[in-house]
C-alpha cells in the first residue's frame, strides 16, 4: 500500500537536489532563461533513453560514453542551439564546458542536453560566462523549468511524494520541454526525472524503459523526429525509502502526464486526441495502427477542422498495412458510434453529435479492427493546415 501526492515546486522538492537557470545570451532577452543546471550534492545514478534518429546530437554521443545507468550526478541544458551534427568538434565543446564546472561541488560525470537549431556549433565562451552566473547552490525549479524551453508556450514540472505503508516517503519531480518535431519514437522533448528514492541499480533502466513506452512513446504532433530526445532520471536514494511498485506508478505517472503536457503544447495545436486500437490480430499491429493515426497529417487537419468524416481514419489504418477488414472495423468517438458495417454514413443527429465532440479539447477515437485481441493506445493532436504547410524549419 501506497499514497501519492502532488506537490508544488517540481525539482526543489527533492531531497539533495539544488537547481538554476539563467540567461548566457543565446536568447536576446536578458529575462529569458536559456541555460539550466540540476545537480545531486549525495551520489546519484543515471539512467538514459535516447532518440532513435540515426544522426544523434554530440551531447547524446557524448553521454554515450558513460554506458548505461552510470553513476553521474549532474545535468547541464541549454536552449536555442542544438549542437547536432557539428561532428567531433560538438563533442570537444561540451567536454571544454564541462571542464570548467566548479571542482569544489564533487560533480562525477556531468552530461549535457542541448535543444535548438541543428547544425551550429555551441558558443562555447558565452555558455562559460553562463556558468559564471549560475547559483550552485540554488533550488530554483522554476527557472530550470524556463531556461529549456524554446517553442513551448508553458513550462513543464512536476513532483510527487509517495508514502509507504511503513511512514517513509520518498518524492520523484522531473522538468521537460517539447513542442515541435514530436513523433513516438521518442517524442521531441527532453525530460529530466530526479528522485531520492532508493532505486537499486539494476531496475532503472528497466523502470525508465517501461516509464517512456507508455508516454513519450506513444505520443505525436507534426511525426517528426529529432536529433536530440533525451529522458534522464537521477536517483540518489536520499530518502532511504523505496518500494518497487510504488517507485514505478510513480514514473509512469510523472511522465505520462508530462507526455500530455507537451502533446497540449504541440505547435498549432487545440486538441489532444486518444487513439485507442482494439481487436488488432496482435498488439504490435495495434500499435502500428494507432500510431499510424497519431502521425497522420490528414487526420490531424481533419481534427482540425473538426470534421466528423470517419473516412480519414479508416483510409489511414488500411494504409498502415495491418490486417483488417471494413465488415468488421467499428468506429467510436468517445461512446459514439461513427461507423460499423451496417452504419456506413452518418445521419443528422450522430453528425451533429459528433461535431459536438470534436469541438472537445479532449476525446478519444475507437477503433476496434474485429480480428484479434491486439491492443494499442497513441497519442495526438489536431494541426492546422497553414501549419502543414509553412512548418519547414527544422529545429529540435
């Protein structure tokens, strides 16, 4: 047995946990944070997933370096620049960055993430005058949270306590950003968890593999996937405190709802969208179908335009190359049947129901293939035509 609560103030809630974000200059505004810190003062490890875009940012192949769930107790971010595809140069910079740390805060394997344009290499001097103005020794989730922005309209940060049926607690937080180039594979994003809980060594990446399979993993906006998706969670077992089942709702929890954080913010975006594959000949098919909807621009500007035809949906999943038969493919949106094989065009009032539902911030579209007992759930948003159309910049 097990209690979570929420509680305000993300990271700062985290027992050896201090954090800051500032302005360096690589935003113009002076009020803009655009360069982040978050350190463990106990000895902490890491756990990382990364994106699966071939051409992985130098920060990414710089961590790599550290192999998997690696002791490491610091995190430096920045925004505006995304230091992708600047070669063996992008790497020396971060280690140049990350050189001049102070010695006096016992940092063991620092990692940078970095979000922005790809293809410049980092102004290193302005990110080492950056450094200068940090306050190690601040608790600022705030800040953090602002300083890794870039096309988000919100900051992302959330904490919870968990207590055990014994008296003890231990809490989880993490910060996030993302808006753009989102595709389940990871989504664009980076996400930072810290938690004080006890977690052996040997669960995390299993925990955090499990935690963004049923998040960022399933979530999508324009289908894009970027160079620098990054989700790290840093335990350092602060808190003494630590049950298996418990710590695990606890990520799961955080960062689905992160997840749907950054769906809400997707560029151009009103809507969050459920979709959920049932009857597929096996899960992986579901899963096929369903993100196959999520990704798909033309159901997102369908959703858009709030436009009930159902034949988007179903020309997609056949498209998607799983098994299916329209004898036996039924539609919902929400609880409203749209179409099965005996109901294959819409009359008046399930019409007017269903723009009644599509005009909804939030609803789920059902489709049940009839075949098997495949399941899936994605996750996506309506876009804009004008949206589809000028989105040619290419940013992480």
């Amino acid at each position: 047995m097990f209690t979570l609560y929420s509680l305000k103030n993300g990271l700062t809630n985290v027992r050896g946990i201090y954090c800051d974000g500032v302005n360096c200059g690589l935003r113009p505004d002076p009020e803009q944070g655009d360069l982040a810190f978050i350190r463990s003062e106990f000895p902490a490890r890491i756990a990382a997933r990364y994106t699966s875009n071939r051409f992985q940012a130098a920060p990414l192949r710089h961590a790599l370096r550290y192999g998997k769930s690696f002791e490491g107790n610091f995190i430096l971010a920045n925004a505006k620049n995304a230091n992708a595809m600047t070669g063996e140069a992008g790497i020396r910079d971060i280690e140049t960055i990350l050189s001049h740390l102070p010695a006096n805060l016992e940092i063991r394997n620092p990692v940078m993430s970095s979000t922005g344009v790809i293809g410049y290499r980092l102004p290193v001097e302005k990110i080492l005058r950056g450094l200068n103005k940090l306050d190690w020794h601040a608790r600022d989730s705030d800040a953090a949270a602002r300083a890794i922005m870039t096309t988000d309209s919100f900051k992302k940060e959330l904490c919870f306590e968990v207590e055990l049926a014994d008296g003890s607690t231990f809490r989880i937080a993490a910060v996030a950003k993302g808006a753009g180039m989102i595709n389940p594979a990871m989504a664009t994003m980076l996400c930072f968890i810290v938690t004080d809980a006890a977690v052996p060594a040997e669960e995390m990446e299993g925990l955090l593999e499990e935690a963004v399979n049923g998040s960022f993993n399933r979530i999508s906006v324009d289908g894009d996937t970027s160079t620098n998706d990054t989700v790290y969670l840093m335990a350092n077992g602060a808190s003494g405190a630590y049950d298996a089942a418990a710590f695990a709702e606890a990520l799961n929890k955080i960062t689905f709802e992160l997840a749907m954080m950054i769906l809400k913010d997707g560029e151009g975006a009103n809507k969050v969208v459920a979709f959920e594959v049932t009857g597929a000949a096996s899960d992986k098919e579901a899963q096929i179908a369903a993100t196959a909807l999520s990704n798909s621009l033309l159901v997102k500007t369908a959703l858009f335009g709030e436009d009930p035809n159902w034949g988007r949906i179903a020309s997609t999943i056949g498209a998607s190359g799983v098994e299916c038969d329209e004898e036996r493919l039924v539609i919902h949106y929400d609880d409203l049947l749209i179409y099965d094989a005996q109901h294959r065009e819409l009359d008046p009032e399930r019409e007017e129901q269903a723009y009644r539902i599509m005009k909804q911030d939030s609803f789920r579209i059902r489709c049940d293939l009839g075949i098997a007992e495949g399941s899936f759930t994605a996750y996506g948003c309506d876009l804009s035509y004008e949206y589809v159309k000028i989105n040619a910049e290419y940013r992480t």
